[in-house]
C-alpha cells in the first residue's frame, strides 16, 4: 500500500464501505463532513501516506460508495462510530488516530470518547468539541429558538425531501455555492449564511462564483459533483435528522472528558466559529489533552481544501509527538 492510492471495499458494522488507502506505517483515519466524500483529504492522503502513515479516507455510510441504508435512523451517532470502530478492526489494526472535519468531527470525537483504547489519539477541524452536559437542550428545541421567525440551516433539513429537492436540482450549481460561500473567499455579502428567512432555501444566502475559487480546480469540482449526481444528498442529510436521537443516545455521556493528545485546527473565516464560539473558547475543559487550538487567518470552513500545506505541517506536527 506504500505506493499507489488504492480503492477498496470492507465490511463493518453492516454495511460496505468505499475506502481510499495509501502508505505503510501507524494507521490514521480521515473522517470527512457534509456534503463531501473521502476526496475532500486528498491533499492529505499522499503527504501523510510520505511521511511513513497507513491513511485511510472512508466514504462514510450514506455517502460516495459506500452503503446508504434506506431507514432514517439508521444513521444515529453510535452506528457512525461503529462503522469507524469496525473499520479500524477490518484493517486487522488495534489503534488508530483519527481526524475528522465538519461532521467527521463529532464521528471522531465521540469515537475518541467511547473507545480510547481503540483512537489514543485526536485530531477535530473547524467543529468544536462540545462535551456533554446535563443541561444541554434537545437539539432541534435549541434551533427553533435560534432561528425564531426564520430557519436554521439544520432545522431546514429535518424535514425528509425538502432539503433534497432544492440540493439535487442543479448538483453542479449546489456544489459551487456551497465550496464558494462557505469558504475564505467570498466577501462579506456574498458569504453562506446558517440563518435565513422561512421564504428561502439554504443556498440563497450565497451566490454563483463567476470563477471557482484558487484553492478549487474544475477537477476537484468534478469529483463532488459526479459523486452526488449518482447518490443524491439524502444519506449526508440524513445524519442531521438524527440530531434528536444523538442527543438521547448519548446522556450516558454526559460529563465525559477526553484526556488523549489531542489537536484542533479551524478558519478565521469559518462559519462554524461563529456558532460555535463559547464551545471553542471553552474547548480545554472538556478536552484536558488538548495540546494545540490553531485558528489559520483567512480561511474558511474547507480547511484542509484551503490550506493544505499548513493543515498537513499541523497534522504532521501532532502526529510525531505521538508513539509509533
């Protein structure tokens, strides 16, 4: 595997999943966010497969080719860290480090919490880890009083087919706005908003770029279009409409610390640092092995798209104080 990216399917917790694989050497596993697929770490993948890492990119369940179960709630919180858990042990591995971006982040985090034995150590970009609290509201009660008159973004996708409707009409346009409005590059005005009005879709807050983004070549869009034209959006949104059901799953939790060597990376321009703000400031408390907390300036919600080299130099960084 040290030469060559490969593509390959394994079973796990199910279902069968679409792997990307390349390098020899401790085994890391890149958890991508919505509305992406295991191409999102492609910068990723030959600079950590280099330095002497196994890298695994998974199409997480729902997504690109991996299985994308028809029922709803089939896609809670413990079923997508068991698919990673089950993942590491179809590698015939014991331990992994795990990174993990947008919605990959709280795959990760919550795998790093519930089996520390099998991920001793973290990696979360741009998605604060947000802990487990007892007063914590249910998710969507949360959102209904954030978007008072309007909508959340979130709130907008509980309902199944609406989301999908407005996404899937145009994949190609979808793609652009949203790898254009939720990054570095737009100015104020142009930039995606997670707050919109009851007579607006999601993507009206953001426009069409005229010319993609530096960081964005037409092939890398090709890649995120051919991928949702043959699946849909469903099985991404789907991890959204068990927001409710994560909640309940995870009480048990509540109180829980992760203490593993830990590293989080996120844009200045980030969305996400915007609503997430008080857990990010936070984040020490309830990540006592947190080691570094960087905020690259002008940048986005893309990170590891954006600013490969420095997300790679941090990723690299990290991963040699670690035991090989």
């Amino acid at each position: 595997m040290s030469g060559q990216l490969q593509h390959r399917f394994i079973e796990t917790n199910g279902i069968r999943m679409h792997i990307a694989e390349k390098g020899q050497g401790p085994l890391v596993i890149l958890c991508h966010g919505f509305p992406e697929c295991w191409y999102s770490w492609h910068h990723q993948i030959d600079a950590l497969a280099a330095a002497g890492y196994r890298v695994v990119a998974p199409d997480q369940r729902g997504y690109g080719q991996t299985d994308r179960p028809e029922p709803i709630e089939a896609y809670h919180i413990l079923n997508l860290t068991a698919d990673i858990v089950g993942l590491v042990h179809a590698l015939g591995e014991k331990q992994a480090t795990i990174v993990g971006h947008d919605w990959g982040a709280p795959v990760a985090w919550t795998c790093a919490a519930i089996r520390p034995d099998v991920f001793p150590a973290l990696v979360v970009l741009s998605v604060p880890f947000f802990g487990y609290d007892w007063s914590d509201p249910v998710p969507t009660e949360g959102m209904k009083h954030l978007a008072g008159d309007g909508w959340f973004y979130q709130l907008y996708f509980q309902d199944p087919g609406r989301a999908e409707a407005e996404l899937e009409a145009d994949v190609r346009l979808t793609m652009r706005k949203f790898l254009y409005g939720l990054s570095g590059n737009p100015p104020p005005g142009e930039r995606w908003n997670f707050l919109f009005g009851k007579d607006s879709g999601v993507l009206d807050s953001t426009v069409d770029p005229e010319v993609l983004p530096d960081w964005l070549t037409a092939a890398d869009l090709d890649v995120f279009v051919q991928t949702f034209e043959k699946t849909g959006f469903r099985g991404g949104l789907n991890w959204y409409r068990n927001l409710d059901r994560m909640w309940a799953l995870t009480r048990c939790m509540c109180g829980t610390k992760i203490r593993q060597p830990s590293l989080f990376v996120a844009g200045e321009l980030d969305v996400t640092m915007a609503m997430y703000r008080a857990q990010f400031d936070t984040m020490e408390r309830n990540m006592p092995g947190l080691t570094r907390k960087i905020v690259l300036p002008e940048t986005g919600h893309w990170i590891q798209q954006e600013r490969p080299s420095e997300v790679n130099t941090l990723l690299l960084e990290f991963l040699a104080t670690l035991p090989r």
